[in-house]
C-alpha cells in the first residue's frame, strides 16, 4: 500500500477503519502468489465442472420449482409500485368505468319486461315464493306487483325498456344485459363488498385495487383507481369498497370530490409556494427513505410514493376534475352544473380522467334503495328521481365514449348489489303508504358496454315473475372472471400471496368466464 | 488405348485408384439416394459418425491455404512440403466422411432439396480434394491450377457445411440470434416474427390450427421443435417428429397426436406435458378432422356437429386461457428489447409490450399530453414497425411526424384525436395495411382524404367527429357504416 496521505485530524472513526480494512485487502492481495493463482484456476475449473456436471441430478426438484411457479410476478421498483406492467394476455379493454347504482335500482321498472306479472298484480303472492326464502322486510303474504312504469321495444337489438330512461334506451345497441346475475347476500353493505371485492366479508382488495397490481396505471399524476360520489349519501359498504385490502396500500381507490379541491388539502396552503413544497418533501423523502432502509416496511415506500403523487396531482388533478374547461355543449349534454355534486358532474369528470389514462373509475350513485318506506324510497317517486338524475349523464358518458373512440378499449359497467322482488313489500304485514320492493339476491340485471362485449345482446333469464333466474345464471365471481378475462387476465393467475394463500379476486369457488357476452 | 493414354494412366494409377472409393460413393448417390425412409439400425449407427468425421477432412483442407501462404516465408518454407500429404489425409478423410453421411442420409429418414445439396457438396469437395492433391503431386509447375482448386476446394467445404449446418440446427441456425442491425444492414429477415397463417375458411385453420397454435406451438412451434415436431404449419403436421408421422389421415387409431393428448395427466406419454390437457371438445375437433381426411383445405363448416361449433344449438365454446412461455417471449422481444428498455426509461410509461405474451408495442403518447412532439416521436423509429397500437391524442405531433407513422406498419389501432394532424398526414398512412381503427376526432382532417382512407383494406372504425369531414361526404363509398361522428 503506497498511499500515506495524510488524514485530515478530525477524521471519523468509520472512515479509518474503511481505509484500515482496504488496506488490509491490499496487502492479502499481494501476498497471493503464481502458486495460488493456479491452485485456485486449477480447483475452481474443477468446482465448476462438478457443479454442472452434478446440476443434471438436481434436475427434477428444478421442473417441480418451475410448473410451480408459474405464477405472474408482479414486482415493480418500489420506488414505483403503480408503474405499468403489460397483461397476461392482450387485452380488450385498458379501463374500466363501474357505475354503482347503491342501494339496489329495481329492474322490474327499468329493463325486465314481465307482462304476466303485471297481469297477476295485486294477487297474493304464491306460497312456493315465500318457502325457504329470508327476506329483509316482507312477512307473511306479500301482494304480487306488477311494474310501475309502462315497457317498450327499441333499436335494433329489440331490447325491452321502461319509459324511465329515454336517453339511455338510444344507446341499448351498444349495451349488453346480463339478466341472470345472482348474489348471496340480502344486505347492502356484504351485497356491495362482494360486487366491488368479491368477498362479502372486510379486508378483500377492490377490483379495482387488483388491476392496479395486475397492469398498474399510465398515468402517474393521477391516482390510477378514483372514487366518486353522488346521491347525498356514501354507500352503505363503506370506504372498504375502495380499499386495498390485503394488497399494499397504495393500490386503493382514492376519493375525490367533484367540486372544490379534488381531494382536500391538496392544494398548497395561502403563502406556501411549489418550491417550498418540493424542498418540505425532499427532506420528508429522505427520513422516510431512512425509515425505510432501517425497518423495511413496504407501507413506507406507499408514503413516499403518495408524497410524490400529491405532488404531481397539484397540476393534473385539478385540471383534470375541472369541468369548467369542458364546452358548455359538451356540459349541456350531461346535463352537468359546475359546482354541484352530482352523477352527471361525475360522469363528465369520468370521461375526462378516463381520457387522461386513469384505470379504474367508481362512480356510486346512493338512493336506489325502494322499499317504499318513504317518499324518496317509493318507486314511482323517489325512485323516478334517480332515474332522471342518471339517465341522461350515463347515456351522455356512453355517447361521448363512442364518439371518441374510447368505447374500443373502456368497459362501462352499471348495475347494483342485487335486485328486487316482485313482490310489493309489507313491513310488519301492513300494507304501506308508498310502493316498494324488497331485496332479491336471487335475480337481477346488469349492464355492460365497451371493449370486448358483444353490444345489443341479453343473456341468461328469469322466470315470467322476474323472481328467479331459469337460464345461464351468472355469480358475481363470474362477472368478476369475465372483466379480468377482458382485462387481458386469466383470473386463476392474477394473485397475491397472503396468509398463507395464494389471494384472488374471484376467491376459491370456481369462477367461470361468461365467453357467450365476448366480442 | 493411345501409347500417350497409357502413359498417363501409368503415371496417375495411384490418383486413379484413389478416385474409385470417390466414384462408388458417388454410385451409391445416384442409385441408392436418401429417400426419408428409416432403414437398417446398423446403418444409422455408423451414420451417426457422419457429423463427428465431418470435421477432420474440413479442418485439413482449410489448413491447406494457410500452409501455403505462410510457407512463402523462408523460415516457414518446410510447411509448403507437407500440403501434398495434407491433402491426400484430407481426401481419405473426405472420402469416408461421405460415406458416413450416405449412410447416415439412406438410413436416417432424411430427404429433401437441402439434404441433396449437402450431399453432392460433399461428394464435390472430396473430389475437388482429391484433384487438387493430384495436380500438386503432378502439376506443381501449374501454380495457378493448383491455387484455383485449392480456392474452389474451400469455398465448396464453407458451403456445404453450412448446408449441413442447416440440416442439423436449422435453416437459419446462422441468422437466427442476429442483432436487429446487422440483420437490417444484411436484409436478412426474421423468421420468427413472420408466421404462416392457416387459411380461416378451412376447418383446419378455423377450428384445429388455433388449438395446435395455443397449446402445442410453445413447444413444438419455430422456437422449439422438441421431438422434431412442428405443429405451427399444416405441413409440419404432417411430416410428423422424430418418431414418424403423428396424423394418419383417416385413422383415428393409428394417429399418435391423438393417442397422446387424449391420455390421462399422469401417463409418461401424454400431452401437452407439465400443462394442462386439452378440453374435450378441443380433443374431439382434432379426432374428427383426423377422421374426416385431415385435410388443410376441407371447408370450415363440412364436419356436422363439431363441438363449439356455432351450428349445434346449446354447445358453449369455453374461454382457454393462453399459455405464456418466457422463453419464447424473450427470444421474439430479443431484437427490440434493448430499444424499447431505452426508450421506456425516457419515456416512462407510455410505451410498453401489448402483453407478457407478445412482441407488439403500445405507444400511448396522449399521457404526455403536449409535452411530446415530433421530435420525440421520431426516436421511436427503431421500433415503430412492432408498434401495433398508437395513441398521440393531445399531444403537439404536426404532419411532420406523417413518415414516421407510416413507417409503423403493422399498427392496428391509430388515435390522432386534438392533434394538429391534416390531410397530409392522412394521405400518406397508405401502407397501414393493418389498421383497423383510426380515430381523428378533434382534428382540421377535411373530406378530402377520403378516397385514401377508404383503401385501407381492414379498417372498420373511422372517428371523425368535431373535424371537417361532413356526413354526406360519407354515405357512398366504402366507408359507409364504418364512420362515427
């Protein structure tokens, strides 16, 4: 070792002993001579052979290794867990746009025609309707009840519709229904968390959630799975049905208000500047980077990456969920005012942030729940209500997607927890002021439309009361199945280890993929 | 016999002597030719030495040149000697080299054009070996003579051993792992990225190919051919593996293809092995044309009643989930892997592979929003033919970026959506003989490209709204129907 240079005095003690052990591996170095050097050539040609040439043995354990782990590996750069990562398999569609009628909307007074029903309403409703079934509120004999609202035939699909929802049914060419939907959950809030999660139980991670980890998001500021909310009211599941469960947290669904700051506090504080901003977040960077190397805790990258995403959402988001930028026609069109909180605000700010590359958007609309309890619950008040307030802006989203070419690759989907009956609820026996439906796990319609889907198909169906499903029933794991398939996912592949259990949205019961609605 | 015909056989008895081995050799050629029937076991053993003694006689002929040139050194001079004695070595050795390969050609099964060519290649070179020890031993006042048998006596051992390199590793076994430069310097194409397609009006290409093209080609495809077999074209099928053909038209019985697919998971035999076995419909379509003739040009629907057929009512065709193999991803992305990593870490986000199965790129620009520009997009150059879907929405792209577009060939979907594009940009997108949908909502784009649109061959989706096409300019023509406004 040749290098003496003086050290400066108040050296610290790390960097001495640093210098003390290079220059100790120096020293080793010099004393290795020709005779080493052809020793170790010598015994370490020799190692190498014995190791492959003993490889062949290990060879079986290996290909077990292997057909076992042919699962997807999903790890990122943690320092980017939302980066994208390409499908499985190429995919049909790159969005998804879940419209969440929360609280159940009535498809006996929306989309499925019984005309024997309305024959029969007003007859009590037979025993073998009642037997073995709980229901929420109806006791003892029920009256059957016929829809409220009159059914037509439209475009060139044929499809039935009540005269609710006169804009959408101008785009039932370019919907497919699902009819047969089945659910095993009577209560709104399991009900929803087993659409959104497929789990009725807490601690599932949202569909959304899932494509997050399985494609992550193009978009990097903007959070890729966005909440909205409308109707007065947050579902009844809760946050829970955005979260990310088990997956890490920066995989959940992020709620953003449709007016006033996207998200609160997002913008900087009166006398804060970017710059200000961008150094306060440096330093929180590097402790938490500290943290971090020291603990090894995941959740710690999440912070630094939400940090970071908070940041870049001060431009984009507010730009993005600013529906004042839009022209006015494009506006009137929703039926969409700047400054309310509203579905059509919602579903204007969803086509926009679709068009921005956000993956997966949550609208939940609250209030479908028509009992008949009260004014806002009765199906031929309240329930109109809603109808209005989601017609035109869906149909406006549908058409505005299409005319942008968006519906190519966007899935659109609108449907509730579960359906109702067709039987006129009783609370506690009485006839009641308003009319009203009880909760009917057991049949209920939902719509799809988008990349991927056939348009202007029905499938499966119920029987002539709209009571149980008699052809192609079709479970929620089912649905969940087919959204990932055209996700571009085989849903048996798309997991995450987790007590001990290799995690998947469609859970353990069999899920098939409904290929008979595929394009 | 002329007093000077004499002589010179006199004086060439031994050269001649030494041609007859070369000239039953070449009898044996004429008679007795590969004809891709397996023979005598024997036969194929000592055959099998054919690719081992193959290298002795090479390695001596080459040696040949260079003794000669260095040999012009004064010091080196003595090798100049021994090139009359490498030569005779070289033309023994040739000489049982090629009977080696002519067993190993008559009893191995092999036949073909490049099984023909390999083997008069060799036959040449034991020849042209074998004149050229001759007029060294004889003629060495002739330097030319010599020098040119000599340069024509290495050219045919290059030759014919990259024939017989292509027999043995494949015909592009040379070309195959060339970086995408070289390769777009040499204009040497890549096989693997060009696949034969099955024509969809068959029922072999509608109904089986795509089974075959899903399950089996993983293994058995232009990757891979384990045990010989090809199951990516119709005659791969049938030329069968290294144990025979595995289709017998017509017999259900005697077809192995069959036979091992329809076995339980477990047995040594079965098919696809480690995966998972085919659905029985996917087993009775195969049994059902192998029994009909497996023929590749019967039409689509003439087999009644095939499973998932949509002429039988209630059969539902069940979603197959495409198996992935890495490592025949990794050997298609291989040529454009490094670009696309280059480019992904410029430009973050927008650029990735269309799936984890898949060589085809997706370029979404739009993110960037009008940030990118043509500048930008012209760094995608070295890629631009793998990218199959672009989105430029919002972004600052002019007509400037028309040439690189048209230069992404196999796009299938291009959004030009609020862009600066015109009509000059859409005049020259001709060669997108692949794109399927176009989207140029928001743009000056006027009626006036039409015409040009209108001969894209696959094109089924036009976006034109908010743009200066009028709705009357479409109703006739070929676009009718296709545009949404």
């Amino acid at each position: 070792m040749t290098n003496s240079k003086a050290r400066p005095k108040d050296a610290k003690a790390g960097e001495v002993s640093a210098e003390i052990y290079s220059e100790l591996r120096i020293t080793a170095l010099q004393a290795q001579t020709r005779r080493h050097f052809l020793r170790t050539l010598g015994s370490g040609l020799g190692t190498l052979f014995v190791g492959t040439a003993l490889a062949q043995y290990a060879k079986p354990g290996k290909e077990f290794a292997r057909s076992e782990s042919a699962a997807l590996d999903f790890t990122r750069d943690p320092s980017s867990p939302l980066s994208e990562l390409p499908p499985q398999f190429s995919a049909k569609v790159r969005r998804v746009i879940y419209l969440h009628m929360a609280g159940a909307p009535s498809q006996l007074e929306l989309f499925e025609h019984k005309p024997d029903l309305k024959r029969l309403d007003g007859e009590d409703c037979p025993a073998s309707f009642l037997a073995g079934k709980r229901f929420a509120f109806i006791s003892g004999v029920p009256k059957l009840l016929g829809s409220q609202y009159p059914f037509h035939q439209v475009g060139e699909s044929g499809h039935w519709i009540s005269d609710r929802l006169p804009h959408l049914e101008q785009h039932l060419d370019d919907i497919c229904f699902i009819k047969s939907m089945r659910t095993d959950q009577f209560n709104h809030a399991p009900a929803q968390l087993l659409v959104q999660t497929g789990n009725a139980r807490l601690g599932y991670p949202s569909f959304g959630s899932w494509v997050l980890y399985g494609i992550g998001t193009e978009n990097q500021n903007l959070p890729g799975f966005i909440v909205l909310l409308s109707g007065g009211k947050s579902p009844d599941g809760g946050k829970q049905l955005w979260s990310s469960g088990f997956l890490p947290s920066v995989y959940q669904g992020v709620q953003c208000r449709s007016h006033g700051e996207p998200v609160l506090y997002l913008d900087n504080p009166p006398g804060t500047s970017r710059s200000l901003r961008r150094e306060m977040l440096d330093a929180i960077d590097k402790i938490n980077q500290q943290t971090y190397a020291t603990f090894g805790n995941p959740e710690t990258i999440t912070r630094i990456a939400q940090y970071e995403m908070a940041f870049r959402m001060q431009m984009d988001a507010t730009d993005a969920m600013d529906i004042h930028k839009e022209p006015e026609f494009v506006r009137a069109k929703y039926g969409a005012k700047p400054g309310e909180s509203s579905f059509a605000n919602n579903c204007l700010v969803a086509r926009r942030l679709a068009e921005r590359g956000v993956r997966f958007i949550q609208l939940y609309h609250w209030g479908w729940d028509s009992h008949g309890a009260d004014a806002k619950e009765a199906l031929n008040l309240g329930f109109a209500d809603r109808c209005r307030e989601v017609d035109q802006p869906t149909a406006a989203l549908l058409a505005d997607l299409k005319q942008r070419g968006m519906l190519e690759d966007t899935l659109v989907v609108w449907g509730g927890e579960f359906g109702r009956t067709p039987m006129r609820e009783n609370r506690n026996g009485q006839e009641m002021k308003y009319v009203g439906r009880d909760h009917n796990p057991g049949a209920f319609t939902i719509w799809l439309a988008g990349g991927g889907v056939k348009p202007g198909i029905t499938h499966g169906q119920t029987d002539e009361m709209g009571y149980e499903i008699v052809k192609d029933p079709v479970e929620i794991r089912d649905l969940h199945a087919t959204m990932l398939y055209l996700l571009g996912f085989d849903h048996h592949k798309l997991n995450y280890s987790f007590q001990g259990l290799e995690q998947k949205l469609t859970s353990v019961k069999p899920a098939r993929v409904v290929s008979e609605i595929l394009a | 016999m002329t007093a000077p015909g004499r002589r010179l056989l006199q004086e060439y008895r031994r050269g001649l002597l030494l041609l007859l081995p070369i000239f039953i050799v070449v009898a044996l050629l004429v008679f007795l030719p590969p004809d891709g029937r397996e023979r005598a076991e024997w036969m194929q053993f000592v055959g099998r030495f054919h690719p081992l003694v193959v290298h002795f006689p090479i390695a001596l002929v080459l040696l040949v040149p260079v003794f000669q040139l260095v040999g012009r050194r004064p010091q080196f001079s003595y090798l100049r000697a021994s090139c009359g004695f490498l030569l005779g070595l070289a033309t023994f050795a040739a000489t049982a080299a090629a009977t080696l390969g002519w067993c190993l050609g008559r009893s191995g099964g092999f036949s073909g054009p490049l099984v023909t060519q390999h083997m008069w290649g060799g036959v040449l070179v034991t020849l042209t070996c074998g004149l050229c020890w001759l007029s060294r031993g004889r003629l060495s006042q002739s330097e030319t003579a010599f020098g040119i048998s000599l340069a024509i006596a290495v050219m045919l051992v290059a030759w014919t051993g990259y024939r017989g390199g292509q027999l043995s590793l494949g015909a592009d076994h040379l070309t195959e792992h060339m970086p995408a430069g070289l390769r777009h310097v040499l204009g040497v194409s890549d096989r693997r990225t060009a696949s034969s397609k099955a024509d969809p009006n068959t029922f072999y290409g509608a109904r089986v190919q795509p089974i075959f093209g899903a399950r089996c080609v993983s293994c058995h495809g232009p990757d891979k051919h384990k045990a010989d077999l090809r199951l990516d074209t119709y005659q791969g099928v049938m030329r069968g593996g290294k144990d025979g053909p595995v289709v017998q038209a017509g017999n259900t019985q005697g077809s192995d293809l069959l036979r091992r697919i329809a076995l339980p998971a477990n047995h040594d035999d079965f098919m696809p092995k480690g995966k998972k076995a085919l659905s029985s419909d996917e087993v009775k379509l195969i049994e059902l044309w192998i029994g009909a003739g497996a023929s590749d040009t019967l039409a689509k629907d003439s087999i009644k009643n095939a499973p998932g057929d949509s002429s039988a009512s209630n059969a539902v065709a069940e979603i197959i989930f495409p198996e992935t193999d890495p490592a025949a991803v990794r050997i298609m992305r291989s040529a454009i892997a490094p670009e696309v990593a280059k480019l992904q870490k410029r430009f973050p986000n927008i650029l990735d592979y269309e799936s984890r199965s898949s060589a085809d790129l997706r370029l979404n620009a739009s993110i960037l929003g009008a940030k990118f520009g043509d500048n930008d997009l012209a760094d995608f150059g070295a890629v631009a033919e793998h990218i199959t879907i672009a989105d430029f929405s919002r972004t600052s792209i002019t007509d400037r970026s028309a040439f690189t577009i048209a230069g992404m060939k196999r796009l299938r979907v291009l959004r030009l959506t609020n862009t600066a594009t015109t009509d000059a940009t859409l005049q020259r997108l001709s060669a997108l003989d692949q794109l399927e949908s176009l989207n140029l909502f928001g743009t000056q784009v006027t009626s006036a490209v039409l015409p040009a649109i209108s001969k894209l061959p696959k094109l089924a989706h036009l976006y034109a709204g908010q743009t200066s096409i009028s709705r009357e300019s479409v109703v006739s023509g070929g676009l009718a129907g296709k545009v949404v406004f």
